[in-house]
C-alpha cells in the first residue's frame, strides 16, 4: 500500500496523533522546580516556518500540524520578504498576483520530497494570522538595507501588520531596522537583534556580531532580546564534541536580555554527546543547571515540546513512569562498539532494564558475547596476525569471513573492537568516533557476573547454534541464575528447536524472534508458538509497515499477540533519523512513544538505550486522562 501524494499529508497527521500524547500542550505553565530563564517562566518554541522539517517553509501544512504537535503557546516564525507591490512574501521581481499560481516545495533538498507542488500556495502574513490563528506571532526581517535599496519598506510594511495583528516578536539582524521601529510598535512586542556569524559585519555599524557579545549593555537600548546560532551558547570542536558551555545566556541575562537559541533541526547531524537524540540536545540549552535559554527557534517544533513539557526538571533517578521493558542491542551499541565491556557498562549506567549477549563459541569451546558471527564485522581482526584465518562457509554467509570458531578465546581477546555504522554510508551519521575501537569483547560468564552484581532487572541471551544452548545453561548454572528470582533471565532463538531443546531444562522465559511475515500469521500459527516460547521479539515494520519512507499502517499483530498471553517485544529501535520513517519527525522519543503507547508493545530493543530509559521517566506519562486530546 503507498499513499498517493496528497495523502501523505493525512497520514503524517494520523501519526501526530501518537505524537502528541507526549507533545506537552500544557508545558507553557511553570514547572515545580524554577526555570532559569530571565522570567522565569517555561521557554518558548518558535516553530521557523511551521513545521518547516518535514512540510515546505511557511506552507499550510508546516503551520497545520504545529497545532497537533506543539506547545499550546509556540509561537509562528515568519521570514519577511517584499514582494514589488509590497505585500509580504517572496522577491522584488514579482508582484503577489504574478505568484498566486506558485507551490512551495522543500527548502533542504536532503528532505522529503513528497509535499513539493502538493497545492501549496505562498500565503501572506495575512493570510498566516486570518487563517491559523497562531497562539504566537514571530516577524523576522532579514533583509532590510537590501529592500531599501530598491524602494520597498519593510519598515511601513511590518508597522502595518502591526496595527491589525498583534505581533510578539520582531526580530533583525540589522540594527537601524529595530531602531527605527522601536517607538511606533507596542511595548509589549518584543525586538531581538539577531546574531549571525561572529566574524560577519553589521551593516548599519559595520561592527561584527562577535564584537557586540562584547557589550551586550549596548544592545538592550534598541532591543529586549537577542536571538543566536546554538553553537554560540555550546560551541563544537573539530571532531563534533562539546566544548565547554560559554557564559552568553547568564550574560545576557544579568544585561535583563532575553537569550533564543537558533538552528534546531532534527535531521542536520549535531554533536555526537548526544547519541542522534535531539531531546537530549534541547535539554543541554534548556536544563542543565546552570542556565536555559528563552526559546528555541526549530523546524521540528515537537521536539522542544517535548524537552520542555514532559522531560526537563526529571532527574535521571525518577520514578518510571511506563512499564515498557528497555532492552540494550548488544549494549549501547549507539554509543560504543558492541557486546564489549563498556558498551554494557555503558547500558548500565544509561538505565537498561535488560542487557543482551548474542552468544558465539570460540575454538576452543568458550561462550563470548559478539554481535555477529563474522568477526570483520565486529573487530579490526583483519588488520591483525589472524587475517590468514579468512575462509568460506556459505551455510553461514555468501561472503568470506573470519568466524569465532578458528580463533581460540585467548585470540579474540586480543582483538581491537569496531563500532557498527548502519547509517554512515553517503550520510556521514557515524557513531561516536572518539570511541569507535573501544573496550574489550566479554565472554559470557563475565557478562553474567556483571550483570547479576549490577542494577539492571534481568538478562536476554541469543542463541542460534543447537550445540550452544548446554554452553549457556552450564554458564546460567555457575553464575547463580538457576535457582533465584532478582535477575529475570531471558533467552531468544529464531530457531523454535534451540527453544525447545531449552524447555525443558530451566523455568526461563522463552523469546522467539520472528521475521516481518508474522504480521499476517494466523491464530494456529500463534498457537504453534505458545507451545514452546513465552514471548516474541518482531521487527518494527511488522507493527508498522512502511513504503518509500512513510508508514502505512498499524498492524492488529501486538494485540492478537498478547491474547495468546504472549509479551511482545519490538526490534531494532535506533535514534539516526534516516532509520526511522518520516512519521516519527526525525526524533526518537517519537518513536519510541509510538511503539510504546500507541502499539502497545511490552518492551523496545535499542542500541540507544539511554534515550529509552529517559522515554521511561518522562512525566508526561503520568498524566493519565489528562493528556491533552491532540
């Protein structure tokens, strides 16, 4: 099934639904723990555009959905632009009737195509402010010096709009322009000077924008605000880290300016300490202790939504709030090489309710945690002395490669982990370089130990092989699993004949991974898998199938289940936005709150699992009835 292009848009808004649940329409109102913002009041989502991510800027669609997945008080941004006749919108080289037949299409090619030409018009602010009535009005004036010079003013224009529309926020990045609206508008619209690079000169003072940092005093006599490119507040090095935070937003504030952060895009990389987890990037400017920015100007105004109204102000040891399980893919494998020593280490400390081990033997016999059974995929092993140990098996892959079974444990403890990239190819999403070769591969018996002295609830080893499965019970035995009850114990096959030879042998639960044709499974097939396993693991398009990148619909298959009492398990969970279709707005929490509250399932298999144990805690969850209808 694939949507035709006008349809698309319906099922964006069917997914926002979902969305909205953990959209904190009410997260305008202060929150118990004070905000350290100038007014101490919650920070503001300016949406640059609409929802300029997925739909074309300034569209009807990227203003509609804001109202579905946004602050109740998100304020409309709108980038001035004369038109020869003076009406708001595009270029001097035609008039607002020469453009009444021209669609918008996609400001960054990189986004999806799907919306381009689909009828949507330019609109005017007029036409912005009559038909969506935007809780917030944000004008900015980008361009002013240049529309002087070809006899248009964009100072008469905005002061009109100013006398039938209320506007919140005018903001420029040219200071004559604020200046010379500054006494003809209302006290109660905001001006903010806003800052482009540091190095770029002001063309009214011909001083750069750097040099204004300098003297922020200066600038609260023409303006209440100042509006910045994020790396200004968090700058980067080289390699993408964070350097350490700068002193502008508690400098801007002790000159009484309100400080907006600028350039939030969920699908433009940021800095790799934050995992591809654009939540976790909005709370770095928003809570974080020692300050918060004012506002945020994003093109995915869900995810400030969420930062603000459902995560900021909860401490990493709050109560969960959902009983969905957290379950590591070979550790967090997101942020380190996986089944290593510090990618479950890591996975720990991030908040996993159950770590994973995906069970190979060496040649000599012993059980070891690895991700596949190709050690090139894992390690750097054909760069080191075992690279003669290269063969052919094609009852395991088509491809040569160097299995664990040629290499005695000793050997493999030698070798240099690899972190995995599934989303770096054209894309450059790579996965923390700094840390790409780190840590030490485990064998089980350690993973076991570490475990049961640690605080996650439980364990779930993989098994393929039938010579494995008395490997892994002898090591369950000796670690002190078989007979206690703190640590659940969790073990998954695709192969039914691994779990039944298991049944046997232990009361552990048994998980049967099941590939995406069990969404059109019948109730004896169901029936057939009650036999021999008490849970199973599916892929996400079997809850949710896909086409070119859009999901086209919810599957029955987690409900019919758990009729048959069986849990169900989702895999793989992952936070790169090109992993995930466009429904989820590029932003894992999204995701996730989609699998968790909309399909119901019992728990989520990811290489993030920090980002899903935060989803755990976050107190929208906890509203119950009061979560907002949207």
């Amino acid at each position: 099934m694939f949507y035709p292009r006008s349809s698309f848009a319906a099922a964006l808004l069917a997914a926002a639904f979902v969305a909205a649940q953990v959209s904190a329409q009410g997260s305008s109102s202060n929150s118990s723990s004070k905000w350290l913002t100038l007014s101490g009041n919650a920070p503001v989502v300016v949406a640059r555009g609409g929802f300029s991510g997925i739909f074309p800027d300034s569209s009807s669609l990227a203003y509609q959905v804001i109202a579905l997945t946004s602050t109740s008080d998100v304020i409309f941004w709108c980038d001035i632009q004369l038109t020869k006749d003076g009406v708001g919108w595009f270029s001097i080289d035609f008039t607002t009737s020469d453009l009444a037949n021209v669609s918008l299409i996609r400001g960054i090619l990189s986004r999806t195509n799907k919306f381009d030409g689909d009828a949507l018009s330019i609109i005017t602010v007029q036409d912005l402010t009559a038909n969506y009535s935007p809780p917030g009005l944000w004008l900015n004036v980008q361009h002013d010096a240049f529309f002087t010079q070809h006899k248009l003013s964009m100072r008469s224009f905005v002061l009109s709009v100013t006398r039938s529309t209320f506007v919140n926020y005018i903001s420029s990045p040219e200071v004559a322009f604020l200046k010379s609206v500054a006494s003809r508008i209302s006290a109660k619209t905001e001006l903010i000077f806003r800052f482009l690079g540091q190095s770029d000169l002001e063309p009214s003072t011909n001083q750069t924008y750097g040099s204004f940092l300098k003297n922020l005093t200066s600038v609260k006599a023409f303006a209440s605000g100042i509006l910045v490119p994020k790396s200004y507040i968090w700058p980067v090095d080289a390699g993408n880290y964070l350097l350490p935070y700068t002193t502008l937003v508690n400098d801007a504030h002790k000159a009484g300016l309100k400080v907006f952060a600028a350039d939030f895009a969920n699908d433009s990389p940021f800095s790799y300490n934050f995992s591809y987890d654009p939540v976790a990037e909005t709370l770095s400017f928003i809570d974080n202790g020692a300050f918060s920015v004012d506002g945020v100007l994003t093109d995915f105004p869900i995810t400030p939504s969420e930062a603000i109204g459902c995560y900021a102000h909860v401490g990493k040891n709050s109560t969960a709030q959902a009983s969905v399980l957290v379950i590591s893919y070979n550790g967090a494998s997101g942020d380190y090489p996986g089944c290593t020593d510090v990618a479950y280490a890591s996975a720990i400390s991030d908040g996993a309710d159950i770590i994973d081990c995906n069970v190979q033997m060496s040649m000599d016999g012993i059980p070891f945690c690895l991700s596949s059974i190709n050690l090139i995929d894992t390690s750097l092993v054909a760069q080191s002395s075992f690279s003669n140990l290269t063969t052919s098996v094609p009852e395991i892959q088509s491809a040569d490669g160097i299995f664990p079974f040629s290499l005695r444990w000793s050997d493999i403890q030698t070798l240099t982990p690899s972190i995995s990239n599934p989303y770096s190819s054209g894309s450059e999403l790579f996965r923390n370089p700094i840390n790409k070769n780190a840590g030490k591969f485990v064998s089980l018996s350690d993973f076991l130990s570490m475990a049961m002295n640690s605080s996650v609830s439980g364990v779930l080893i993989s098994i393929e092989g039938l010579d494995v499965p008395g490997a892994v019970l002898d090591a369950l035995d000796k670690a002190g699993y078989r007979n206690q009850t703190l640590k659940k114990v969790m073990i998954k096959s695709a192969n039914s004949s691994v779990l039944e030879k298991i049944k046997g042998n232990s009361n552990y639960e048994l998980v049967y991974e099941l590939d995406e044709n069990i969404r059109d499974a019948t109730n004896s097939t169901i029936q057939d898998i009650k036999s021999f396993a008490h849970s199973v693991v599916v892929t996400r398009t079997s809850i949710y199938p896909e086409s070119g990148s859009f999901i086209t619909r919810m599957t029955d298959i987690v409900t019919r289940l758990q009729a048959f009492k069986l849990s169900v398990y989702v895999q793989v969970l992952s936070n790169e936005f090109l992993s995930q279709p466009y429904d989820y707005f590029a932003d894992a929490t999204v995701q996730l709150n989609s699998f968790a509250m909309g399909a119901g399932v019992d728990g989520v298999i990811t290489d993030f699992p920090k980002t899903a144990a935060a989803y755990k805690r976050n107190k929208c969850l906890s509203l119950g009835n009061k979560i907002p209808i949207t």
